[in-house]
C-alpha cells in the first residue's frame, strides 16, 4: 500500500446546518435581551452541540488508508471503473457515513459504515472527456456525521496516471468505403489459406502437416501442399497526422479522425486480422490479438499534431489493403 498524505478541506454548511445556525440566532438575541436562564442554557446547548459536531467530523476522516486498483482500459467518453478499498486503522470509534469521490464526471460512492480495522472495498465510476494520460492527484473523503450540519472534506494525495485511449465510436458511425478488405478473395501468393496454390517437392524446413499423402503415394515423392494468402488477413491503418497548428475547430475534428483510426484498428484486431498502424511519428508493425490492440491504442492515445509533409504514407505491405484517416477526409 502507497503512503497516503493527507491535506484538510474547508468545511461546507448543509441545508440542515443553515437552518440549525439560524435557530442559534434567534434563541440567542431573545437570552441576550431577556437575561432568561433557560434560554441561556438552550443556546449553550447549541453551540455545544456545534463544537461537538466539528470535532467528531474531523475525527471521523483520520486514519483512514486508501488502496486503489488501477483500471486495464480506459476510453475517452466511456465510463470505467477505478476499484478502491478503506481500512480504519484508527483505535477509537467506528467510521460513519463516508463519501469517496474522484475526478472526472461520476457519481461519489458512500460507505455507511468502516468498524475499527475492517476493510470496504468499493468501486468508482469515472468517465473521461480527452484521450492522453490522465494525472489524478487526489481523491477526496468527505462526511457528514454525525449530525449532518456541516460536509467536512479531507484529500488524500495518490498521484495516480492513466494512460487514456481514444474514444471507440458506435458500430453505426464507423463505416468503411468498399466494404473493407474481403477475406474470399485470393492474392495468388503463398501463405497461410485454405485454397490450394501450387504442388511441388518437399523441401527441408517444410511443414510435415502440409505433405500430400496421395501424390506422395503415386509419386514415391513427397509432395508439399502450398496454399493461397488470403488478401483479407491484414489491414494497414493510415493516419494522417501531419496537420499543424490546431485551432479549437481543427482540434476537435482531429480528435475525430484519431477516434476513427482506432475504431477501425480495434474492429479489425476483434475480427483477427493483422493489422498494423503508420503515422508520421512511426510504425507499429503487423500484429493481432490483445498484445498488438494495446500497442496500437496506447500510440493513438499519446499521438499529437507535427509539422505538415508532401510525402504520402505507405503500408509496409503492398498486398495488403489499407484504410487512410486525414482531416480530408476516410479513404481506402
């Protein structure tokens, strides 16, 4: 567990505690005037009751620690979940009605009650408007108890970064002019098909599963099955980010173009392609699965603008089709 350092926030007054001020006024002035006993006492009362409520609301946010439990993906404008457990390590009192809370847009979490030494864990829902990494200092502890006058705040410092992808867009949004590449047609190559290219000798270094048992046998030769590439099973993403200086409206329309890159790049890595991605700031090479989806989007996700070039982008491999993202526009 991470040291925790801790930092008081101002203390906010409830409805309940206006309301209950209010009432300490109003029985003050008459005490004053009146000289009344009673009504000296009544407002003693009161004010004891808010020095009580202070100290004990101060009281209850001490010594509680923080675990966090970092998220494995997070996108721009979806919600994701930050796991969290509170363990009361103090000696003296249960913990009551305590608020955690983040940055971002999401709901607080309230945890009723945290005996002395035991462990809640919970779960924070966040969302994130921007791709890019994402610093949270902080996360904030707050209560109310024990008479719901005043929220008295406490920050824990955890410094915790995010790396953030960009936003997936719907199913319905992303389209691809053509079709996308088609899988049935042949690239009349060698490669891992299905469709039988060529027969010819074994050689060493050959696949022992591909032989040709039958021309073997006719032959007294063994005879290696060469299949047909399918031209589908790889897909070059072009992304166009030599743009410039961003102003806020090319900004946003960039954002959107990047958005779409990764779409296409998740939807093809779900599908099984290859896929590889080509920017101006590099290449991350043909790859499938979870390991190639992670290098694609952690690139998309720390891409930034650089300086205008003349020369176009290329996919690496010739055969393969390609799907070009620029702010002119989706092009295959």
């Amino acid at each position: 567990m991470l040291a925790r350092r801790t930092v008081p926030e101002g203390i906010r007054i409830t409805k309940v505690g206006l309301w209950y001020i209010l009432l300490a006024v109003l029985v003050a002035v008459p005490a004053a005037n009146t000289g009344n006993n009673a009504l000296y006492m009544v407002e003693a009362s009161l004010l004891a009751l808010l020095v009580v409520s202070g100290v004990t609301s101060r009281q209850n946010l001490r010594r509680v620690d923080i675990e966090l439990e970092s998220p494995s993906e997070v996108f721009a404008k979806q919600p994701f979940s930050l796991g969290f457990s509170l363990r009361h390590s103090g000696r003296l009192w249960d913990r009551r009605l305590l608020v955690i809370a983040g940055l971002g847009e999401g709901k607080p979490v309230l945890v009723p009650h945290l005996a002395k030494h035991e462990k809640c864990q919970g779960i924070l829902e966040l969302t994130v408007n921007r791709r890019g990494l994402l610093r949270i200092p902080h996360l904030h502890l707050s209560s109310i108890f024990p008479l719901g006058l005043f929220r008295k705040g406490m920050r824990y410092g955890i410094d915790l970064q995010i790396l953030v992808y960009p936003q997936l867009l719907a199913a319905d949004e992303y389209r691809v002019v053509g079709g996308g590449p088609g899988a049935e047609h042949p690239s009349l190559r060698t490669g891992t098909g299905h469709e039988l290219f060529t027969l010819r000798r074994f050689r060493p270094g050959d696949d022992r599963r591909s032989i040709h048992w039958k021309q073997t046998a006719r032959t007294g030769d063994l005879i290696y099955m060469e299949t047909e590439a399918e031209k589908g099973n790889r897909v070059s993403i072009l992304l166009e980010n030599g743009v410039g200086e961003l102003d806020p409206a090319t900004d946003k329309r960039f954002e959107r173009v990047i958005s779409e890159a990764a779409t296409a790049a998740h939807y093809y890595l779900e599908q099984g392609y290859e896929v590889e991605l080509i920017t101006r700031e590099g290449l991350v090479g043909f790859g499938r699965g979870m390991a190639q989806k992670r290098r694609i989007l952690e690139s998309l996700a720390l891409i930034a603008a650089v300086d205008p070039s003349d020369s176009p982008l290329f996919g690496s491999d010739p055969d393969a089709p390609s799907l070009r993202f620029s702010l002119d526009g989706e092009q295959t």
